[in-house]
C-alpha cells in the first residue's frame, strides 16, 4: 500500500508580531528570519479594545479569559504564534 498523503503531518508555519515602533527589533528579526519559515509582521492593535463594562442585568462570564502576554512581549517587543499550513499545500 503506498502513503496516503492526507496521513503526511505539515509543518506549521510561524509568525512573529514586533510591537508598534519597535523599529530595530522588526529590522533584526526581519532580516534573520530571511530563510526561515516565519513571517514578521507588525502587532496592528492601536490601542485596548475592550471598553468599561456596561450595565448588564447580569455578567454571564465570570473570570476574563485573556491570559498574559508572553514574557517576550514585554522583554523584547514580539511575540511568537504558529499558525497552521495553508491548505492549498
């Protein structure tokens, strides 16, 4: 019997986000990262984008489910994701 290729595992493809005007950090990583499988790109958030709370007649959620930012974040303004492959590979 011969290899089904839906079996065969791809490789996840990385990204990097870098922190709006981390100029130098987005350069460095950018050009060291030239024939690795990542893709640098910029964080797009401008600014938090939850508001305050309104008044609801009762909070179904009972703890916010975001967690911490990775310690990169705040040591070296970037931080890592995988994404899986695209399907067209």
């Amino acid at each position: 019997m011969g290899l089904d290729r839906m079996d065969e595992k791809k490789p996840k493809r990385l990204r990097i986000f870098v922190r709006r005007g981390a100029l130098r950090r987005f350069d460095r990583l950018k050009r060291d990262s030239g024939e690795l499988p990542v893709a640098v790109t910029w964080d797009r958030r401008q600014e938090e984008r939850r508001a305050e709370p309104a008044a609801t007649s009762g909070e179904r959620r009972k703890t916010d489910r975001r967690k911490a930012p990775p310690f990169t974040w705040d040591a070296a303004d970037f931080v890592v994701a995988d994404t899986p492959p695209p399907e067209d590979e």
